[in-house]
C-alpha cells in the first residue's frame, strides 16, 4: 500500500511529561474503509495517542498525517473531512439537541438546513431533540457526542468509548451505524472501547497498546488464529477418563476432582489442548466409550476477547480487569 491508501498514518508519536512518558514512539497505519480498534489497559496512552492524532495536545516528538494530510491544528481542508468523540461529549448544556446540532451545522458552514433533523433520527434521539443538552442521560449525552461527529458525513471517525453509557440495545444501534458507515461509505473508523465483545463483532484491525507503547497490530483473521483453543471433556468416571487420555499419550489437565458435585463439572473438567484433538473431537469420544466410559460433556472452547488481550500484555485476569478501559 502507498502512503495515500491510509486514511491514518503516524510515525514515532512520542507524548512527554516531565519524565512521565505517556506514549513512546508510536506508529500506526490504518487503511481507508477499515474499523481499527485501538485496545490498552487504563494508562495505556489510548486517549492520548487519539489528541495527538486530533491536533488537540502536540506530540513529543512524531508526526501523523490524516486522509494523506500531515495534521495541524489550522488545517481547514482536513477538519471538514474528520469527526471525532473524546473522553465526556461536549454540548451547551442550556440548549435544546436540535439548537446544539444546528449551531454545529452553522459552525461547519453546512448549507443542508434538513441534515439536522436527518442526524437525530440517525441517532434515534427524535424524542429527546427538544430537550435541554444537560439534562439529557448519560447515553443521550453520549449519541448527542455521536451526531455531532457525524454530522457533516466525515470520511474518517475517530471514536474514544463511543457506546459509553449506552444501554444495550444502544450500543448495538451504534454498531450497526458504525458497520454500515464503514461497509456502505467507506468511511475509515478508529475507535477504542472497553467493550471488547462489541468491539470484536465488528473491527477489521486491532491495536493493542500498554504502558504508551503499540505492541502488536493484528487483523481479525490473525486475532482469530492466534485465540487460545482447548478441548474440555468430562465423564462420570472423570478419573478413569483422564487415566485412558493419558495413557494414549495426551497431555490432560484439571480432573483434579471426582466428587459427583454437578457444580464442580465446569471447573474440574478435563481439558486437552493438543491441536490434532482439538480438530478431532470424535477420536476422543470414541476412545472413551470404547472403553466403556460415559461422557457427559465434550466441547471446543476458546479464550474470550478478554482473556487473549489480557494474555497479550501480559496481565493476568482480575476481577473485573476486563470491565477497565485505557486512558
């Protein structure tokens, strides 16, 4: 690809502190029409790394270019093409939705006086468009944030927690937005989200940062290939079970327990993580019932969107670890 066929390019982005680095030497290339998700834990430099793609705080050291465009905060031509949401949506509270959207349309130098009313059905906010911006729900608050940055039909979004405070049908109203904006218009979104479920269903690319440094871009084929696979297996006779497996040469954990406890099934269930088995269920089953044994259970199962970043930056499970986003 040549450098115009990237709708986001930055090389060696670099925020300093004092002797805080927030973000070192950060390089991205997001193609035109893709959805790049941009994962990290809280502190990883997400937030940062999208002002300083947005000219809103001066990089370190680096530079980035937008639509082939190298960014700057006077760069007209470009802003008109951009639509962003950062952090908290900003409105003017004392205002109704319909009269914030209006004077961003008149900031904008929109002529279209109809793309008003189009965007907040757009964002199904039609029964809150006279309502005072501050007094909207956080959610409404939040889609309110999501018209003004689309309003102008920009060519490239970027989005940090774009379905924060979202109830859940909202956030799939705003994936299916999103989708549909990259599929139908090939807009280029970048978005970064503590919903890593969500995220999943619809990115094409993911970044993963920690502690202000990129450790991997990867496609969702590549993000698929490399997600943790097991077997998990369990029987009446979990003991006699696992004896069989490892006597055919298979490596077998848990089964640490054969109480008859039901509870306990999940958690004390045999697990295989050989390849071939994992491809050839049916060999197993057909060993232990050859030799007599029932099963109760056989299941190809996969670490979670979590679980895998999680293992990515090396940071084990905590709680809810996975429910934290990155600033």
């Amino acid at each position: 690809m040549t450098d115009s066929d990237y709708a986001i390019r930055a090389d060696g982005l670099t925020k300093r502190y004092g002797a805080l680095i927030a973000v070192e030497n950060v390089s991205l290339r997001v193609g035109r029409g893709e959805i790049y998700a941009f994962l990290g834990l809280n502190g990883a430099g997400k937030t940062t790394t999208i002002r300083m793609l947005l000219s809103m705080i001066r990089p370190s050291a680096g530079v980035a270019f937008l639509l082939d465009q190298p960014v700057r905060p006077d760069a007209r031509e470009l802003w008109a093409q951009v639509g962003y949401l950062v952090e908290t949506p900003h409105a003017y509270p004392e205002l109704t939705v319909r009269e914030n959207l209006e004077v961003f349309r008149r900031l904008r130098g929109l002529r279209d006086v109809h793309i008003v009313d189009r965007t907040i059905e757009r964002l199904a906010l039609t029964p809150y468009a006279d309502q005072r911006a501050g007094a909207l729900s956080l959610g409404n608050a939040q889609r309110l944030g999501l018209a003004k940055a689309l309003l102008h039909d920009p060519a490239l979004l970027l989005l940090d927690e774009p379905t924060n405070g979202l109830d859940p049908a909202g956030v799939v109203e705003v994936r299916t937005l999103l989708r549909e904006l990259a599929r139908e218009r090939g807009v280029t979104i970048f978005l970064s989200s503590h919903l890593l479920g969500e995220v999943a269903r619809i990115a094409t690319r993911f970044g993963v940062m920690h502690q202000g440094r990129l450790l991997e871009e990867l496609s969702a084929a590549e993000m698929e290939r490399q997600r943790v696979r097991w077997l998990r297996v369990d029987a009446r006779d979990r003991a006699g079970a696992r004896a069989m497996l490892r006597s055919a040469g298979l490596v077998v954990e848990g089964g640490a327990r054969n109480d008859g406890n039901e509870s306990s099934e999940i958690a004390d269930a045999l697990c295989l993580s050989d390849p071939h088995t994992i491809a050839h269920p049916e060999e197993v089953a057909r060993r232990l019932v050859e030799q007599g044994i029932a099963l109760t259970r056989l299941s190809v199962e996969e670490e979670d969107l979590e679980s895998q970043f999680l293992r990515l930056v090396g940071a084990a499970p905590r709680g809810d670890e996975g429910d934290e986003h990155a600033r």
